[in-house]
C-alpha cells in the first residue's frame, strides 16, 4: 500500500517555463512534507519541506503548496533552468520519511 | 563542512555473505536513518536511530540490524544476503529526531551475485 503517490514519471518543460511537480498521499497522520531532488550517482538533495500548519512555502524559484483537504503536494519551480534536470521525490513524515516513486523532470533550451 | 559521508561507494557480494556499511553524520547531528533504494522506486525507510537507540524500524527482516556509536556514526549490518538486497543503501543525518529535514549521503551501491 503505497502511501505517498507521484503518478507522473516524468515531465518535460522549457527553460524560463514553470515546472509543476505533484504528489498524493493518504495517511492524514503527516504533518511534514519534504522534497528532494536526486542527480544520478547522488545521494537526494534536499530542497524545501512544509509543515501541516501551512498551505504555502516559498525558498526562491522554489515553492511547495499543501491541500490537506484532497492530501495533495506540489512543488513549483519557476524559472525552470537546465540545471534542475532531475529526479524529484516527494516524503511525507509522521515519524519516518515514507518516499514517493518519483518523478524525472527534463528542462530543455 | 563535510556532509554525510558512507563507505564503501560500491560493493559485490555474493548470497549468503554478510555485509556491514558504514555512515558519518553530518558534525552536530545526532540522528541517523537508513533507507534501501531499488531501480525506479523512491528511497525504503530501515533504521532511525537517535543518541545511540532505535527509534523506529521499517518493514524489513531480521536480517537488518544497525547501530549507532557514541561518536553518532552509524553501521548497517545485513546478514544471509539475498539477490533482492542488491539496492542503493542511503544513509542520513539530522539534528535530532524531529520534524527537521533529512540529509543524505551519496550512497553504497551493493550488488549480490
């Protein structure tokens, strides 16, 4: 039973374009949300996290919005560059990180 | 500063061997978790372990065990190694137990022959 979802496997944007990233989970017992981004050979990288008291946080082109109400997650990159070119996983904590199947973004010129 | 650092970077073993792997926190951390990642999944929580006790276990045999030293480094021990265990074995580090991101190191490939 998989817990936290990210159903599109990849994704491929234009530089300067936003990128939308999404993830559903469905334990409402999270009340952290994180994600991270993976470059092959790397360990994941963390880049923005949200708490369940919030519905938005922002960390320059980088913003994660929360809906509890339909368990849902997205992370924002505005502008997309080539450099962002990466694996995206979503984790969901209550008291372990429980990870999505993540979603491979593309940024092309 | 150095991040989380893990050793060895790859390693071959065949079934049935034991295997031990290694993991430094990032300096000031005194949390450590342990997590299996297979090809085209996210990152498998193990192990947590914080000021040197089990903090919580994943959904993995008793072939797993782990442990944290004084100086908060941290072994992953798997033993009777099957060729399912070959995975990438993550390691990370945060300040403490709590709601705080994770860290990671860059892994040990182990692979079972």
């Amino acid at each position: 039973d998989q817990q936290v979802k990210q159903n599109s496997p990849s994704l491929s944007v234009q530089e300067g374009r936003i990128s939308i990233l999404n993830c559903d989970y469905t334990n409402s017992m999270f009340d952290y949300f994180l994600w991270y981004k993976k470059y092959p050979a790397e360990g994941p990288t963390f880049l923005i996290s949200i708490s369940s008291i919030k519905d938005k946080n922002e960390d320059g082109r980088f913003t994660v919005f929360l809906n509890k109400s339909a368990k849902h997650l997205s992370l924002h990159i505005v502008p997309s560059q080539p450099g962002d070119s990466a694996v995206y996983f979503c984790a969901a904590s209550e008291d372990k990180l429980i990870f999505g199947t993540g979603t491979r973004l593309q940024v092309f010129p | 500063d150095a991040g989380v650092t893990q050793s060895p970077t790859h390693l071959i073993k065949t079934r049935g061997q034991q295997v031990t792997l290694r993991c430094s926190p990032i300096s000031g951390h005194k949390s450590v978790s342990w997590y299996q990642q297979v090809l085209g999944q996210g990152p498998q929580f193990i192990f947590q372990y914080y000021e040197k006790e089990e903090r919580g276990r994943g959904n993995f045999p008793d072939r797993f065990s782990a442990r944290q030293f004084p100086n908060y480094s941290s072994e992953l021990n798997v033993n009777a190694l099957l060729l399912g265990d070959s995975a990438l074995y993550l390691c990370a580090s945060a300040p403490d137990g709590s709601n705080q991101p994770q860290h990671f190191g860059d892994g040990t490939r182990l692979s079972i022959l």
